[in-house]
C-alpha cells in the first residue's frame, strides 16, 4: 500500500498535476480522437467501396436487360447492328462473371441461355416475350439486390435445362442408330436383290449354253 499512497500523493501535487493536464490529458484525447478518426474513415471507405459495388452491379444488370430487348426483336434488327449486340453480349457476360458479389456464374449461364433462347425464338414472340422480359428483369433485380439468392433464382432453372438437353441429346442419338440400322438393313436388301440378280443371270447364261 506504500507505492500506491505515494502514487496518490504525487498526483495530488503541483508536479503531478503538472504532467497530468499538459502530457497525459493531451496524449490520451489525441490518441482517442485518432481512433474515431480511422473508424469514421473506414466506415467512409466501405461505404464509397459498396457503393462502387452497386453501381456496377447496376450498370451490368441494366446492360443485360438492354441485350434481352434486343434479343426479343432479334429477327428485325439488321445484321450490323445484330453483331454488335452479340458483342455487346459478350462483354456484358464477361462483366457480370467478374463482379464480386456470390453467383455470377450462375446469374451469367441462366442469362446467356434466355438471350440465345429469345434469338431463337424471335419471329414468334409478341406477348410471350414481354413476359420473359419482365422475368429475365425482375429475376436479375432480385439476384443483385440479394446475391446469396442465386442458387435459388437460377440453379433449379440451369439443372431443368441440363436434364432436357441429356434427354433430346439421347433422342438423337436413338434416331441416329435408327437411320443407321435402317441404312444397313437397305444396303443389304440391295446386296441380295443383286446377288439375286446375278445368280438368275448366271442361270439364264448356264441354260442358253446346254442348248
């Protein structure tokens, strides 16, 4: 208890108060007011950074919808402007695969199959595609302004059209091996009708001789 009491008094004297109110006070309020300083700053930083973020999210999203549009109307749009939206395309996919936000490749690969799938499809639409328009956007909308629902906005979607394409894969295949037996089955019926052929000629050769 003897250091502490001489600590007490040194304190409470002229000299102690002395250091007190012109290097610890001083020392310990700036050192608190660099602490805030860097929280606001870093709190500053990530807001400007989250910001960024969003805008480009924004700016992808809006570029996607852009070329769904176009895709939509794919059969009237003339062939310069046609490839430059497959250019357009290209860079925006390349864009959105970059964001560092969960899902963009999942976001990327559902919206590359509904752009081919609206050029495919584009002398036919009218209604229809105004339909997948408003979900091709709200779908995108709702993946940028929660990205950890991609799997749920897209992967079933992704896996569905996996499945069709094994399947009409397979049909193809099954069709194909039908032609192909159905070729071979032609080709040996031609053999034998003109192995036929010859051996009745043979025949007829054999028969005019022993007369």
């Amino acid at each position: 208890m003897h250091w502490w009491t001489r600590i007490t008094d040194w304190i409470t004297s002229d000299a102690g108060e002395r250091v007190i109110t012109t290097a610890i006070i001083p020392f310990v309020a700036i050192l608190i007011a660099g602490i805030i300083a860097a929280a606001i700053g870093r709190g500053s930083a990530k807001r400007v950074i989250s910001l960024s973020d969003r805008e480009v999210r924004f700016s992808a999203v809006t570029a996607l919808v852009s070329a769904a549009r176009k895709a939509a109307v794919w059969n009237t749009l003339p062939i310069p402007e046609q490839q430059h939206v497959d250019h357009m395309i290209g860079e925006v996919d390349t864009r959105v695969r970059l964001l560092p936000i969960p899902g963009t490749a999942l976001a990327a690969d559902w919206a590359a199959h509904e752009i081919a799938d609206m050029k495919k499809n584009a002398v036919s639409f009218s209604f229809q595609a105004e339909q997948m328009l408003v979900i091709f956007r709200d779908r995108l909308i709702d993946w940028q302004a929660h990205p950890s629902r991609a799997k749920k906005l897209f992967k079933n979607d992704l896996d569905s059209w996996a499945y069709e394409s094994t399947l009409s894969d397979q049909d193809l295949v099954s069709q194909q091996q039908a032609w192909t037996a159905q070729q071979a089955a032609a080709e040996n019926s031609s053999d034998l009708l003109a192995n036929q052929s010859a051996e009745d000629i043979y025949s007829s050769v054999g028969s005019a001789d022993s007369k």
